[in-house]
C-alpha cells in the first residue's frame, strides 16, 4: 500500500526480486545443482567483492550474481528502506552498515534469521552481539570492521619539533583525549597547522567508547541528559573552538577534501578503511604515517553487516552465498582487494593480513596495527533505534559551533535537545 | 468548432455512390456523430487517466497518509487527526524551510524570467549563426543536476572555492557559502538559474516569433525605438506566455530539491537548516526519521503553499500583462 506514497522513489528500484523461474521445489543449499538461480547483491562503496563473485559463479554453475553498488551508504539505506516497507524490490543479499543496522533490528521479521552452527564463533563479539536480536536471531553476517587509530603528518610534527617516528608519536599525544588534546595545544603554539580536521570526526571517534550514548536498551532516549554525553560534547569544542585545534572543516565536505593537498592539519582519526580515502585526497603530498594508538582506548568506526531480506525468493541460497562471503578466507581477499578490515579473528592469523604494509604511510606494518586496534576494542555502544537520528542532530550541532561559528556551544545544545524532544 | 460540422458532410460527400439502405447510413451517421463529439475526449483520456492513477490518487492518499501514525517500513498506524499539522505547523523547522523555499524561489525566479525575457529579445534579432546563439542558450538545460551542483561545489566552496579566490584577487572578504543562509541561498538560486535560464528564454523565444511583424514595421514607422516597441508590442502580446513561465517556475521553484540537496556533502539542508526547504524536510521526516504521517502533512502544506504562490502569480503577471 506504500507504493502510492512512495510511488516515485520506488519507481526505480521495483522489479530486482522477482526472476525468471518459478522454481518451487528448488533444492536447498547452494550446491544442489539443477534450476539456475540468479541472485542479486546490493551493497555499496567497496566492498571488494567483484572478484569473490567471479569465483563463487565458477565453483556453483548454477548460480548467477547481479551485482548493483549505490554510491553512498546512505542512498543504500534510503533504497532498503523503501524495499521492506514496500515488501518487494530488495535485493537477495542486503549489505546494511552498522550505524542503520540498528534501525532494521526493529523489524527482525522481515529478514531471515541466519544463525547457525557452522558460523558460530567466526565473528568478534561485540560484531556478532550488535546483530543479534534479544531472542537469538542474527540478521546480519559481519563483513568489515573499523578499528581506529591514528595518522598524522610526520613532517608538520617534526617541524615543529615533537617526537615523529610511530613510536616516540604515539607516546607523545598519550591514550587518553586529555592527553591528545594537550599535545596538540603544545602542536599548534609551534605550528601553523591546525591539530586535527574536524571536531565533528573526533565526535565518532569519543561516542564510540561511550557504552549506552543515546538510547538505553529499555528504549529511553537520554542523549540530552547524558552527562558522558554532555562532557565529551564540552570537551571536544573547547579543545576545537577555544585551543583552536580543530581546521573547522566539515568532514567530507569539497574544502575537507581540498585541505588534504595542503598542510592544514597535523592529525586525524583514521578507522582502517580510512587510509584508501586519506591517500586519494593526499595524493601528491609526503609524509602521512599512522600510530598504533587512539586516545581514550579501543574503538570501532563503521563496518558493515549481509542481511538477506525475507521477501526474496531464494533466501537459501542467499544465506549460502552470504555464509561464504564472510568467510575469512573471502574477507582477507576483499581486504586485500579494497582495504576492508576483516571482523573474523580467523583472519588475524592470516600473513596475507599480519604482514600487510601501506606504501604511501610510510611502509607502515598496517596489518599488524589494525589487528593491535581491533583487539583492543572492548565494546560496540548501545545504538537503539534512533541512533542515526540522533547522532546526526549532535553532529549538526557540532558542526554549527566547529566549522559555520553559527552559533556557540551553549545554544547549539540548546537546539540539539530540541531536535532530540521532536523524535516521535 | 468548423471541424465538428463539417466532418459528417465530409464522409457523405467522399462516397457520392455509395447507395447502402438508409437505416445504416442512420447508424454510421449517429456513429460519426459519436465519433466526433467523443473522440476528441477519447484522444486526451490517457493523460487524464495516467494523472487520475499518478497524480490524484497519490494526492488524496498522501491526505490519509497525513492523517495516521504511519511508519516507512511498518505501515499504517492510528489515526490521529490533524495531529501531524499541529506539529508540523508548530515546529521552527518547517517556519525556517519555508522561508528559505521562498527565498531560493524569489532568487532564483525572478531574475530568471527577467533575463530570459531580455535574452530571448536578443536571440530575436538577427545575428549571425543564429542558430548556434539558440542552441548555445540551452546547453546548461543538457548538462545533469548533479554534474551541475559538482562543479558549482568546487565554484562555491567556503574555503578553497573559485569563487572565493577570484574575490580574494579583488581584496573582498571570503563570503561563506555554506554558513550564512543568504550567501547560500544565492549559491543554489545560480545553480537553479544556471540551468533553466536559456530555456525559458527559448520559450521567450519562440512566442516572440509568432508576434506578427507587420506590428514592428508600423511601429518603426511611428517612430517608436527599439526599447519602446519591446515594452508596448513584445511584453504584451508575450503575456500568455510570461504567465505560463512564471507559473511553471513557482511550481519548479517552491519544490526545488536536487540543488539543495546537492549543495553539500549531507544534503540536509546544512546543519543550521540555512538552506533546508520544504522538500528536504519532507524528505528528512519521511525517510531519515521514518515518519511518513509527518512528512504528508509536510507535502500537503507544500501543495497549499505552491496554489496559493499559483494565485497571486496570476494575478500579478495578468496584472502586468493587461496594464498597456
């Protein structure tokens, strides 16, 4: 009944589920030969897959994949959105991302529970726990996780006279904000540079190691009560606005992009898949390495989860597809393909992984740091169902002090609570 | 209407021995009588009846839609009234989107017909390579939306944009595109005139060829100049058409949403809402906050905003129009 509402948007994602076959009594398993099935696989950014579907369609004659890649995660999200509410349209295999992953585990009947004794223990825990709803049932696989660390400018930093090799760096700014935010007080007196991007980065990186953030697991909303919350807000601004440590740019946006050729900031918060986009908008410039560290201890940024929605006429074969591409084996080839970072500690074991070095960091073993980073991750924060909502109404406000100085930090929370009173 | 008399005389007269019983010419004349006064119905019905499936139907569902809790994925809720209006009506979002739709829209619009008419009186005259002049016009039209709002976030960026540069050259402060809510309203208003300026203007254009040119000619002859003969003969006898073109343009203008939406790297409309419009709001509470029960009363208030935009758009350019 949605199609009327939705009708336009929906216009051009209708048709994907429905094949040519009417195959009944389609055998389960992925290998049973017999009828041809086609499977489609939506996900997008990179995932590194491309390859790993070559090789599947080889192994299972029987199997054919379509593949179709939205450009961002969000038009993703927007497109399975209007999938399930339409009850059709989505794709057999579904990659979600973590940050939304939350708002479909409102809605576990409308995907296939894929728990079984043959994925048991393949995943980190706290990977595993985020997609589980309270009554036992995995709605996503995990694919890619990502751990932080942090890179920085060793040329700004040696400059300025401070410690610049990985070590000496990363012993310098300390394991906790405190820390790294008085180091970079001592940076920018003796630099021109900023210390770090944006306030509205770090932000991610301070609210995933607050355990329950926004919403407590009985479905209070208490980001505006929160005094973790609160305090982390405070601290990143001071540190951003009045130390002026932050370049006031808005992350991802055309000036974030353009600042990476030039030498405005020292520091970023860089979650694994984060080297391929810092090398791509800092192409050209030297001096980029990375510290085994990130203040205030572990932390996870992103990663990505296989759903297979519950309209799809092939749901088995999905699970076997989907079951087999989280493999470690699988994953290690999309990380070698695309940098995503595997979530099966299997993996960790692997020297195509442990021995893994990043030419434009310096050489820097990245295999063996992002192991060291994602071990130390402890916990995954509490994301209820409005946690995108919400984060994305704080970022706002960080935004409006950090990079527009629309507003200062007082009356931009002022208007955040407000925002969070409107969610109903 | 001499179509409609003439038609059975003609069928008649193209059979001149045609000597069937009476009684069938009787039934192929009251078909043909069918057939002309039906036809024309017949013929325009696919467009009424696409609408009625497209257009009507979404439009009184929205309304219901608008009245229930209804969430994207779970359906239908209860109803709940005119609850939705309240809120909506009652939040600052919605107060800031509308003055920032009508701010792009006046922006954007009103120098749009403008140039487009002046434009347009230029393309009339004769100039070499006439046709590569027209055709040029309406390049920017071809060019996507979003290939458009990439180049225009490079001329329009805060702090390492184009535009900026070239006023730092002429020692004017940077102006901050994506902060204050004027500056950015002006940015998109050129993204949005950028593309549909040249065509309107062939529109211009091409009602401007069908003024008789006898009209100039007598005019010349009076002694009117160039100026007064496109005051008092072009702008008139232009009316149905400036109406035409104002209208679509407020309809175009007041649901603008791929430019804004394209302006930055969120597409929420900025994080002080500077240039959030109605559609982005719409769009906001239907598919981030999933509340579609709030985003059809969003889309119902967009629709009485543009008819009544509609109205006094009418009345104004008639206005115009009638006064020489």
């Amino acid at each position: 009944m949605l199609i009327g509402v939705a009708g336009l948007a929906l216009a051009g994602c209708a048709g994907g589920g429905d094949d040519d076959a009417p195959d009944g009594q389609a055998g389960g398993g992925g290998g049973g030969g017999g009828d041809q099935v086609t499977l489609t696989v939506a996900t997008f950014n990179e995932f590194g897959y491309e390859e790993l579907f070559e090789q599947y369609m080889t192994e299972n004659p029987n199997i054919t994949i379509e593949h179709t890649k939205a450009d961002t995660a969000d038009n993703a999200r927007d497109a399975l959105r209007n999938s399930l509410g339409a009850n059709a349209g989505a794709a057999d295999i579904e990659a979600v991302e973590v940050d939304w992953l939350v708002e479909f585990m409102q809605y576990p009947d409308k995907f296939a529970d894929l728990s079984s004794p043959e994925v048991e223990g393949r995943w980190l825990d706290w990977k595993v726990d985020a997609a589980t709803t309270d009554d036992g049932k995995l709605i996503g696989y995990g694919t890619d996780i990502g751990p932080e660390a942090i890179c920085y400018r060793a040329d700004l930093v040696e400059a300025a006279g401070f410690p610049s090799d990985r070590e000496g760096f990363a012993e310098w700014i300390g394991d906790s904000w405190d820390s790294y935010f008085a180091a970079g007080r001592e940076f920018v007196a003796a630099s021109d540079a900023a210390w770090y991007d944006s306030a509205g980065a770090l932000w991610q990186g301070m609210t995933n190691q607050i355990e329950v953030p926004y919403e407590t697991p009985e479905g209070e909303i208490v980001a505006a009560t929160n005094p973790e919350v609160r305090a982390a807000y405070d601290a990143v601004l001071k540190a951003s606005v009045e130390d002026g440590l932050s370049a006031h740019l808005g992350q991802w946006s055309t000036d974030w992009a353009q600042s990476f050729q030039g030498d405005e900031f020292a520091t970023m918060l860089c979650p694994g898949w984060m080297l391929g986009i810092i090398e791509g908008n800092a192409a050209g410039v030297e001096g980029w390495d990375i510290a085994n560290v990130v203040p205030g201890g572990g932390g996870n940024w992103g990663g990505s989860y296989l759903t297979v929605p519950a309209q799809g006429d092939h749901v088995e074969e999905a699970i076997a597809l989907a079951q087999w591409l989280t493999a470690p084996e699988q994953q290690i080839q999309a990380f070698l393909a695309k940098g995503t970072f595997p979530s099966q500690p299997a993996a960790y074991e692997d020297p195509a992984l442990v021995d893994s070095t990043n030419a434009f960091f310096n050489d820097a073993p990245t295999g063996q740091i992002f192991i060291d980073r994602a071990n130390a991750v402890e916990f995954q924060p509490y994301k209820g169902p409005n946690y995108f909502v919400i984060n994305t109404a704080i970022q706002d406000a960080i935004t409006r002090v950090d990079v527009d100085g629309s507003a200062d930090a007082e009356s931009s929370w002022a208007q955040f609570v407000s925002d969070v009173e409107a969610i109903g | 209407m001499s179509t409609v008399t003439d038609a059975p005389t003609r069928t008649r007269g193209r059979r001149p021995d045609d000597d069937r019983p009476p009684r069938r010419i009787g039934l192929s004349q009251r078909l043909g009588t069918w057939d002309v006064k039906l036809s024309p119905y017949l013929y325009i019905s696919p467009f009424f009846v696409l609408f009625a499936i497209t257009g009507l139907f979404p439009l009184l569902y929205t309304a219901y839609v608008s009245m229930h809790d209804w969430d994207q994925i779970m359906g239908q809720g209860e109803f709940v009234g005119l609850e939705h209006f309240r809120f909506v009506l009652g939040h600052s979002d919605f107060w800031v989107s509308l003055r920032n739709t009508i701010s792009i829209f006046l922006l954007s619009s009103v120098p749009q017909v403008l140039v487009a008419i002046t434009l347009a009186a230029l393309l009339d005259s004769n100039l070499r390579a006439r046709t590569f002049w027209r055709m040029g016009v309406l390049l920017p039209y071809v060019v996507a939306p979003v290939a458009v709002s990439l180049i225009f976030s490079n001329l329009f960026a805060d702090r390492f944009g184009l535009v900026n540069a070239a006023l730092g050259l002429i020692g004017v402060e940077p102006i901050r595109w994506h902060s204050d809510p004027l500056a950015s309203h002006v940015a998109i208003a050129t993204m949005v005139n950028f593309r549909w300026t040249g065509y309107n203007a062939l529109i211009f254009l091409a009602a401007m060829q069908a003024i008789p040119r006898d009209l100039y000619e007598s005019a010349w002859i009076d002694g009117a100049g160039r100026v007064r003969q496109f005051f008092s003969i072009t702008v008139p006898m232009l009316r149905p058409t400036i109406i035409f073109v104002a209208i679509t343009s407020t309809i175009g203008g007041l649901q603008i949403f791929d430019e804004p939406r394209l302006f930055d790297q969120y597409g929420r409309g900025g994080a002080g809402s500077q240039w959030k419009t109605l559609t982005i709001y719409l769009y906001e509470l239907g598919w981030t906050q999933s509340n579609f029960g709030r985003a059809s009363a969003v889309a119902w208030l967009l629709f009485l905003v543009i008819v009544a935009f509609g109205l006094v758009n009418l009345a104004v350019t008639r206005r115009i129009a009638d006064t020489r």
